[in-house]
C-alpha cells in the first residue's frame, strides 16, 4: 500500500474496530522517519473520532502554518472537530470568523 493511496482514503473509512484501515494507515504515516504534513493526521484521528489527538496536530499545522489550513473552514473532513470550543479558537487565531 501507498502512503498516498492511505493519505486520502482513510478518512472516509469509519474506525468500528481496533484493527480499523484507518488506524493501519495512521501507523504508516507515523511510522516514516520522513517529514509527514500534519493535515493527515488531523483527518485521520477527526475519522477515529479521536478528538485531542486531532487537534494536537491542528496545532502543529498551525504553528508550521500548513498549506491544508486553507481549507479549513471549508473542508468536510473537519466537520467532526467544528463543535468544540478549540476549533472555534483556532479560527479566532486565524484571523478567521467562526
């Protein structure tokens, strides 16, 4: 399997069990000794339902100021992270509306 292929496909797979796509495509991203852009971990750990995780890296991405930042506001993915205060106070950091 691709890192690529992982990158964009995980999401969209619901995380029912333990043994999950999604966490075995969270494994290889985070198991590279490269450079992994923090806007895949935040899908993913979003899809997990895994909240504190996503947005731990929705910091690092701000704090590199990630190009997946852009789309923030917009970008489905995000949707499971829109109704808690931190997502709200991301966008004030933003300069962004909530």
């Amino acid at each position: 399997m691709r890192v690529g292929w992982a990158r964009f496909t995980a999401p969209k797979i619901p995380a029912s069990t333990e043994r999950s796509p999604s966490r075995f495509c969270l494994h290889i991203l985070l198991s590279k000794e490269k450079y992994v852009e923090a806007g895949s971990e935040v899908k993913i750990y979003a899809a997990l339902g895994e909240k504190d995780k996503a947005f731990e890296w929705l910091g690092k991405g701000y704090e590199q100021r990630s190009w997946f930042l852009t789309y923030v506001k917009v970008e489905p993915t995000f949707d499971p992270l829109r109704s808690d205060p931190r997502f709200q106070d991301m966008l004030r950091r933003m300069n962004l509306e909530p």
